[in-house]
C-alpha cells in the first residue's frame, strides 16, 4: 500500500481526528473504524489492544503532520469515515 496516496485519499475523501487524545476518545465512543500511527514504539503498545483496523505508517510524526498541512507532529490518525482510501481493511 502506498501510505502518501492513501493518506492524501483519506485528507480529500474521509474524516478523520488527529492526535492521540482525539482519536483515544473518539475510540472510547465508538466511533472509529481504524487507526493510523507513526512507526514510533510507544504508540505501538499504547494501541495493540485495540480491537479495529491497525495501521502502522513508515514515517515519524512530523512527517505525518506535513502530510495533512500541521505545522507540528500528528502521530495518531483516527478513521471515522475512510473516504475513497484503504484505511477501512486490516494490512
């Protein structure tokens, strides 16, 4: 999967909370379909019991953050709606 298109797909066609605090939240309610991270270990383990869609993208958190326009790091992506992208199935 080619994660640069894939999150551009989900920025233009899905919605989506960014941050750790949003989307644990968010996760907490319901209302997420999956969850996209940074290849950082500490999110690993903070997620791996999640019961949704996991996605770890090979990039850092600032990386992350330039892809959807931040000017500071994004190291969790929460799907609500996936859009046109591939953030809906399991890797």
């Amino acid at each position: 999967m080619d994660y640069n298109w894939e999150l551009g797909r989900l920025k233009e066609t899905g919605k989506f909370v960014l941050g750790e605090k949003a989307t644990e939240k968010l996760r907490k309610k319901g209302g997420l379909k999956a969850v996209v991270f940074s290849n950082e270990p500490h999110l690993k383990s903070k997620f791996e019991n999640v019961d949704m869609a996991k996605f770890v993208v090979p990039m850092n958190s600032v990386q992350l953050g330039n892809i959807f326009g931040k000017p500071f790091s994004v190291s969790v992506v929460g799907v609500v709606d996936a859009g046109s992208s591939k953030f809906q199935e399991n890797e």
